[in-house]
C-alpha cells in the first residue's frame, strides 16, 4: 500500500484552550506528536487543521500543514477533506489518522496500527493494550475492545463499549484511538449518517462496524497518554522529560 499520515488538529478544547499549541519543553504539543510520526517512518506526513497559527508551528518545525474547514464534525472529516487537498491524483490509498493530542504515542504502536491493512479483508488498522490497572477495568473513559483473537497479538473487532467487557475471567484490551484506513473505507465513513450505537456510546468507531466494515487491532505493549486536561499536560512533560522520550517511549 502507499500510505499517507494525517494528524487532524484543532484549537476548540473547552478542558484546555489552545492545547495544540501548548508549551512542552519549548515546542508545541502538535510538533511533539508531528515528531513520533516522523519517528514511525511509515509515509509522508501532514498536520490538518482551520487555524493558521496550527500550520506556522508546524511548519516552523519544518513539517507540512494543510489548511481544512472549521466546521468538520469529526477528526476522520478533516482527515478525508485534507487527504483529497494534498492527494487530488488518488496516489495515496490508505492514511493512519493520528490524534493531536497524543504527543507521548510511541513510534511503534503508529506502525502497529497499520499492519492489519496487509489483510485485503480489513478496511480499518488500530492499536489496542491489555488493561493492568483495576479501575480502568471500569472506567466508561477507558474504551475496551470486544474481539476474536486471531493470534500473534491480532483481534478481529466485534465491538467497543465503554462498559466492562467481555463478562468473565480474563485479559480486557484498552483501546487506542489510532486508525490506519483504507481510503475507499474513509470516503464511505464521511458519506454515512451518525449510526444508532455510536450515539449511544458516544463511540465513532461504531459507524464502521455497524455498516459492516472490518476492524482489526493488533496488541502493543502500552496506551500513549491523551493530553485533555492541564493535569494531563504536566504528566506529558514529565514522559517528555524522561530518558528515551525523543524516541517517543514512556517510562
């Protein structure tokens, strides 16, 4: 495949204001998470975003921006309008969509997330981590994947839920909120109205699976931190402080 990396980014955080453009040991938290894409070595890059200060980071960083709408519902519609910007010719036939605010996800879980798209069957790559900690196994914040082991650390997805599941003894999988789509499967996501579980559960994901898509979630070793909250911040200064965080690994 020839893949693209997108990282949609936008400054309307109502937790914490201007997050993209937060400070993390001099530079802004969007050119950390440009960075660990840079890491991953899997394609070109782009950061995709309505707002130019966004863009002059990043391109002060010597990375490339693309400028989108500001009225995009979701991070998976920016990605699909930036990717018809830069790729008007269709050469680009996959694009993993990597949140902006997850400046500590390692290099190796971004190229996790694509491997399930070897399989001409998926339409969608993710990345999901067993869960250790006991108050996650409950936490309506933390997403679990429902899955069919496949072997060697892959999961065909059956569902996700921010519930306790699945019932009984057993491994429970945090869900990584990266996506490694086949463009075909992105330009067919957008068209589709909201889906009746994903409004319940609050879940995008859900869409897909509901409308018959495939996707599959290769195991990594940990969840990268989502940056939400000023708490959140200094916990990410602190990783990106730490030995081996220009490799983009948590300690």
């Amino acid at each position: 495949m020839n893949p693209v990396i997108l990282i949609p980014a936008r400054l309307a955080a109502t937790r914490l204001p201007d997050k993209p453009l937060a400070d993390i040991h001099g530079e802004p938290m969007i050119v950390h998470v440009w960075r660990r894409a840079m890491e991953a070595d899997l394609a070109p890059i782009w950061v995709a975003t309505d707002t130019p200060a966004i863009a002059e980071a990043v391109r002060a960083a010597g990375g490339q921006a693309v400028m989108t709408a500001a009225d995009h519902p979701s991070g998976s519609d920016r990605v699909c309008e930036a990717l018809a910007r830069i790729d008007p010719d269709r050469r680009f036939d996959a694009v993993l969509n990597v949140q902006g605010d997850l400046p500590t996800v390692a290099p190796a879980t971004l190229r996790a997330a694509t491997l399930p798209l070897a399989d001409a069957e998926v339409a969608i790559g993710t990345a999901v981590a067993p869960i250790v900690l006991e108050e996650e196994r409950t936490a309506p914040s933390v997403v679990k994947l429902v899955g069919s082991p496949l072997g060697g650390g892959r999961f065909r997805a059956l569902y996700f839920t921010r519930a306790t599941a699945p019932w009984g003894e057993g491994p429970l999988y945090h869900h990584i909120g990266l996506y490694a789509w086949r463009r075909a499967a992105l330009e067919r996501f957008v068209t589709l109205p909201p889906s009746p579980l994903e409004l319940r559960e609050k879940l995008e994901q859900l869409r897909a699976l509901e409308d018959g898509m495939r996707i599959d979630a290769v195991e990594v070793a940990e969840v990268p931190l989502g940056v939400d909250t000023p708490h959140d911040l200094e916990r990410a200064r602190a990783v990106l402080g730490a030995p081996g965080a220009a490799r983009g690994t948590a300690p």
